[in-house]
C-alpha cells in the first residue's frame, strides 16, 4: 500500500469526455508524472477526440500517456484502450478482463445484443490491445509508474473484472462507488447485467472502507473529497436496493414490468433526495435504471436462483 502522504500529493485533473454531447458524464482522470502521465480511464472509442482534447489543454498529446489503468473493461470506461495502445501506452487491466481485451469479439457481441443499432454511435471503435502491451495484476498489488505508485484492489460487485486503483490519498472507484453527480449528495449504483452480485458489491465497500483515503474518485462523474460519507451511502444505496428486491422480486414480475417498478422507485429515492427532474434525468442519462433492471433480474433469477412464492 503506497504511503500516504498529502505533501507528495500529485495533481490530478479531470477529462471531461463530453460523452454524446452530455457533459460530466464519463471522466478520465490524467495524472503527469516525471516522464509524462498516466491515464485512469480512457472512456470510449466514440470520445477520444474528446480525450485528445483534454489532454491538450493541460499540455499533453496521447503520445505523453505511458499508461492507461482501467478500473473494468466496460465499454464506457475502456473502449479507447487499444487505440491508446496503438499510440505507445501500457494497458493495466484486472486479470479477468484482459482476455476481453485481447480479443474483444465476445464483449462486443454480448454489448451488441444490449445495444443493437446505437453501438458505434455510443462506443465507437473498440481496438484489441497486443498482448506486449496488456499488464495484470493482484489483489493489494503496488504498481509503480515513474514516481507514481498505485495500489489495485480487487473489487467485484459491479463487475468480476472490477479494481479500484489507491494513489496516495484518493481512490479511484471506477463503478464501484456508485455513479454521482457534482454538488449532489445523491448517489445510484449502476447494476447491469450480467454479472451485478449484491453480496461482493457489499464485500467490496467492506474492504475499500478498511483503505485509508480523503477523496473518491468516480468515472461517472467527478471527485469527492467527503469519501467516508460517499462510502456511507453507497452501502446504504445496496441496503435499499435489497430491501426493494425482497418486497418486489417474489411476485415474479415480468422484466418489462419490473424495468417499469425498477424506474419509478429509482425516481421516487431521487426525489426524497431533493433531485428535481432535470437532475434525475441526468441520473438516468448516466446510469439507466432499466439497465440496473435487467441486472437485478437475473442476479435475483440465476444467482440466487430464487422461485416464485405462492
Ligand atoms: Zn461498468
């Protein structure tokens, strides 16, 4: 675990990557070290002219990127790896997840089947990453990078491909953490299929709460310096999720009508939050709940293998 220490803190900027012309959506986050920087998160292939763009306003080009982390290999978060690749940078990626990066045919069908038509709108090219270039690592590994030292935490939940990344005194919590908006003291879990498990979502911010750090750091979307009242919630947030599985789920609802249950109970929490519709609307651009839906759906039906009462 590197050492924390505010002095040696390096900066951290935010990339907006405008993500279909929505801002505070998806991030990056670039971080100079003294040969260049790294990038935690690259976004996808439809905005790295976005990517390319922010770079630059802090004096960079992508051939400064030595490294590209991924918290996961969705496609929001890791579309543009292998383009980077293609540009010189080293790809760190959880070990479940590198197989999808080397030969990305089966995530892209399995996205495909979820998105149909709007694939290459929304996520544009997705590029396998070489092998050479594509690094794994452990639960609690340090990375070092140049005077850079990142610690990966295996943190499923989410995804079984999911770390979180610790650099001195900030986590970068890719989906883990939940998706908030800045300035908001609301917080949603985005729970897709098909791998969405409460029960290592629970486990995973057991284990990040026993880091210490002040900030969090979300893809979706921004950095949060109240880290132990985010955390807080995001437990909270799977509690409540819970509790609406076990009172919704038995009655075995067809998916359509539970996506429809699913989106009015996400609305209604949002507004005991004070979140007007605008601000809700932005919840549901970033982190579609009929996407969280489906997710809830087949962990109730095929990971808990749950039947029907009555
Ligand atoms: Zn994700």
């Amino acid at each position: 675990m590197p050492v924390k220490n505010n002095q040696l803190r390096h900066p951290i900027l935010t990339l907006d990557l405008n993500f279909m012309g929505i801002n505070r959506t998806i991030a990056a986050y670039l971080i100079p070290h003294s040969n260049g920087g790294i990038l935690i998160e690259c976004g996808p292939g439809s905005t790295i002219g976005a990517l390319q763009e922010g770079l630059k306003q802090h004096g960079f080009t992508t051939d400064d990127i030595t490294d590209v982390f991924l918290t996961h290999i969705h496609l929001d978060h890791a579309g543009a790896a292998g383009w980077l690749a293609r540009k010189g940078a080293m790809i760190h990626v959880h070990p479940v997840g590198a197989p999808h990066l080397l030969y990305p045919e089966k995530l892209l069908a399995s996205a495909g089947r979820i998105y149909g038509e709007l694939m290459d709108t929304l996520w544009g090219e997705f590029l396998p990453v070489p092998q050479t270039q594509l690094f794994t690592h452990e639960d609690g590994e340090d990375i070092e990078v140049s005077d850079l030292i990142l610690c990966a935490i295996d943190t499923p939940g989410h995804a079984n491909h999911h770390f979180a990344y610790i650099l001195e005194d900030t986590c970068f919590s890719g989906d883990i953490a939940g998706v908030r908006l800045p300035g908001l003291p609301h917080l949603r879990l985005p729970m897709p299929p098909p791998e969405f498990h409460l029960e290592k979502w629970r486990n995973s911010l057991k284990k990040l709460s026993q880091v210490e750090f002040d900030q969090i750091a979300t893809t979706h979307f921004g950095i949060y310096t109240d880290a132990k009242w985010h955390l807080s919630r995001a437990h909270r947030a799977l509690d409540e999720v819970e509790r609406w599985m076990e009172q919704v789920m038995p009655a075995d609802l067809p998916v359509e009508t539970l996506q429809e249950e699913f989106v009015r109970w996400a609305r209604y929490t949002s507004q005991q939050d004070g979140l007007d519709d605008d601000l809700i609307n932005s919840y549901e651009t970033t982190n579609p709940s009929w996407m969280s839906a489906h997710g809830i759906y087949r962990y109730w039906k095929k990971v808990l293998n749950r039947q029907p009462e009555g």
